[in-house]
C-alpha cells in the first residue's frame, strides 16, 4: 500500500507490516494528560511529530516543551523519553525490530 489516508480517525498504525512495510513504521498516538515514556535507548533512530496538545520531551540531555509542529529525533543509541503534559497526539517515526524499551534507564514522569 503507498497511499495512506492521515485523516482517518481510527488509523494508529499508519505505516508497518500491513503496508508492506519491512523495516520502517510510522505510528499516530493518543496520550492522556499524565502519559509518560521513561528515559531509554533503542538500538535504531526514532523521530516523533507533536499533532495537537503539549508534549515535554528529553532527549540526549536536553528538555524542551513540544507543541503542534514539532519535530523531535532521538538518534541511535540516545536516550530520550516524554511525558504528556495536556492530551497530546504525536507521531513517531521508527526503525521496526529494534527492541523498543532496549535500556530502561528511568520510569517516573519527573525525568521529562
């Protein structure tokens, strides 16, 4: 499949294995107030796109306040992590089989 439709309301899984896709995937979130990713390193890049709310970002150490817009790319081997400071819907542009949450280093919200 080459055409996605981005506008579909019920679409997350946006690119990946239904689409054909073997080593990328492009995934759309919905995240509460509150929803946090605690600091960790994988073993490809990952990038993410802030679609609507506020999203506190870390990454390599450096914290920045992400609104609609915002592009963020954690490289390779970097930590990085989030939490959701308003409902937020970002995007996230990954490697597939990378062993996502390969180094845990921190799980509490204050850490973004």
């Amino acid at each position: 499949m080459a055409f996605i439709d981005g506008n579909d309301p019920h679409m997350s899984l946006l690119i990946g294995p239904q689409s054909g896709a073997e080593r990328l995937f492009r995934l759309r979130a919905n995240f509460s107030v509150g929803f946090f990713v605690g600091l960790h390193t994988h073993r490809g890049d990952e990038s993410f796109e802030v679609i609507s709310g506020e999203v506190r970002f870390y990454v390599g150490g450096e914290r920045q306040l992400c609104r609609p817009g915002a592009i963020i790319f954690a490289p390779r081997d970097v930590e990085h992590g989030f939490v959701a400071l308003t409902d937020a819907t970002p995007e996230v542009f990954s490697e597939q089989r990378m062993n996502p949450l390969l180094n845990t280093l921190h799980d509490e919200p204050r850490v973004c």
